[in-house]
C-alpha cells in the first residue's frame, strides 16, 4: 500500500489493526508512507501523525510554516503509537516511512488481484467528512497494464481501462507526460465537461478550462468554499474563470460547503477521469500520481450523478469571486517554488 496522510485517529488505528491482523496470519505486508503528508497531519485533523512523530528540522520548519500561515495553532504534542510500533516490529510488514519521496498516491494491491486507489486518505476526516473518490479495479489484465503504465508505456485515451500515472523514476519532471494527458482530455470534450477538484492553480488547467467554455462545451467546475490550502488561489482561479469568459451560461462555477478533497472529470457523459492529481504544478512533476481513466458511459454517468449532485448541493458563483489578494500571491509563490522545472 502506498499512503501520503495517516492520521493516528480512530480510522487511522483501524486501519493498523487490519494490517497487523493480515500480518498475523502470514499475508506480507508493504506499506510506503511518504514523510511529506505529515505537514498535513500536524496541520490539521486531531493533528496527530501515525507513524511521524518526530520530523527532521527542514520538514518540521515547513509545517511551522504552514501551520502558521492558515493560523493553526493549539495543536497538542505527539502521542506514542503502540499500534505503529507494533507494525514496525512485525515480521511479515515491510515499512518505508522514513524520508520525503513525494509519492502523493493513495493505493491498495491486494495479492495481486485487486488494485484499489483514488484521492482517500487515512483518517476520520478523509472518511467521515471530505468529499472524494476510490476506484477498486478486480481483473489480472487491468492489472498488468497498470504495472505497464507505471513503467512508462504510453497512456491510451481509446482503451475501455487505461491509468494516468506520474513516475518520477520513469517520467521526466520537465512537462510530463501526465499533464499532456490530462490536458488533452480537456480539450476532446465536445459537449459537457464536469470537473471536481480541490486544488487549483496550474495555468495551463484554466487555460484549457477557459477554452473549453469558449468553444461552447458546458463546463461545471465543483471546489471548496474554503479549502484547507491553497484556498485563496482556488478562488483566483474561479473568479479568472468568470472574468475571461464572460460568465456565460454554459460555465457553472460551484462551491461546496464541505471540504472537496476530489479529483474527477466526466467528459461528453462517456468518459472519467478519477484519481489523486490535482490541478496543480506539484502533481504534474514532482508528485508521483495515480488516476484511471474509463471509457464506458455507464461509469462515466455514475461519477456524474455524483459531481451533478454536489453541485446542487453549492452554491453557484455567478459573478466575480472574492479572494484574499494577499494570500493567492503566498499561495501561487509556494506552488510555484514547489512544481519548479516542471513547465
């Protein structure tokens, strides 16, 4: 399993007692967690990490800052974890926590059967309360092909399955191949195009989101009235929406009341997108990613179902959105520095 937030909360402990359940009766165990999703978990939640109670100095300067930018403070200090001890100390569980790898995926390979992934993370928040998406994927074949993918064959946009993956020991952080995907899903949508993202920001994304409207397709983009992060620059990225294309009425802009922690795409009612990307420099170069795309119009129209009533659910922006000025310039600094050489 791969993993970026684990949060030491109810959830976060079922999910070790789960593992260490499978580990006693003899199944090996992997666990990748990358040291880059405890800012978040010191950030918000009950702030407790699962398995980083203790951060470098660089990595615990960053969440400082973090925590003092959104002004987070009051979080209470790290509590032992029998639970992650156990789980370091059991024989059959492989452990890699240690380090930065900038593996921003959330999956599950199950004997080499079911392949399950998506934007969850590991917490009460993610489970409870965010609005998000996993994938669960039960055929050999597909499987071999996500192992193709992450070893750098080339995304087929015509296959029924297929996996938009970022590599970075395979795919050049310079324009990966990710983005060229993603982009081009965007600019095929001849008639509707529905879009669920918690972070925005990547030029190129509302470039095309942009295009999209003026070439008539009927465009809904679904975020967060407040997002965690980044939220002023998802806002400048709305109102940049409503400005450059005149607020038509084939563009609907909706905020959610909750947290939008998603990362989908419907296109023409036939095709989806679902996964852990976002709409940001950092997951097109230096995050390693996985997302699947489907070409089948029942799939496509159940995530759609989804997205449409999320929509009913906001409220719709109908003329230029208020956003902290301040803040979307610190914002589209720290993304900037962060996808640096990734355009």
């Amino acid at each position: 399993m791969r993993a970026f937030k684990w949060r030491d909360d109810a959830t976060g402990q079922e999910v070790a007692r789960a593992l260490l359940d499978a580990a006693d009766r003899g199944v090996k165990v992997t666990i990748y967690k990358d040291q880059v999703g405890a800012h978040y978990e010191y950030f918000e939640g009950n702030g407790q990490s699962f398995f980083h109670k203790r951060l470098p100095p660089k990595a615990r300067f960053e969440t400082l800052f973090i925590i003092t930018m959104y002004l987070r403070w009051g979080r209470r200090p790290q509590r032992p974890s029998e639970l992650a001890d156990a789980l370091r100390d059991h024989e059959n569980v492989d452990l890699r926590v240690e380090g930065k790898t900038f593996d921003h995926a959330k999956l599950y390979i199950i004997d080499d059967e079911y392949l399950i992934f998506g934007g969850v993370g590991i917490g009460d928040d993610s489970r409870y309360d965010n609005l998000d998406y996993m994938v669960e994927v039960g055929c050999e074949h597909t499987l071999r092909r996500f192992h193709a993918r992450s070893d750098g064959a080339a995304f087929d946009p015509d296959r029924p399955v297929d996996f938009l993956i970022h590599n970075k020991s395979v795919h050049p952080r310079h324009r990966p191949p990710l983005l060229s995907d993603r982009l081009n899903l965007i600019r095929s949508a001849q008639r509707t195009l529905l879009v669920e993202m918690a972070y925005l920001g990547h030029p190129e994304f509302t470039d095309a989101l942009v295009d999209a409207v003026k070439r008539g397709v009927h465009v809904t983009l679904v975020t967060s009235a407040r997002a965690n992060i980044l939220g002023a620059l998802a806002r400048y990225t709305c109102n940049q929406l409503i400005r450059r294309t005149g607020a038509p009425d084939n563009l609907r802009v909706v905020f959610h009341p909750k947290f939008v922690h998603s990362k989908a795409m419907v296109i023409d009612g036939e095709r989806a997108e679902l996964g852990s990307a976002n709409f940001t420099p950092i997951s097109h170069g230096v995050y390693d990613e996985v997302g699947i795309h489907v070409h089948d119009a029942a799939f496509a129209q159940a995530v759609a179902r989804e997205i449409e009533k999320h929509a009913d659910e906001g409220t719709r922006a109908y003329k230029p959105v208020r956003y902290s000025r301040i803040y979307a310039v610190v914002e589209w600094a720290i993304v900037t520095y962060q996808g640096r050489g990734t355009r």
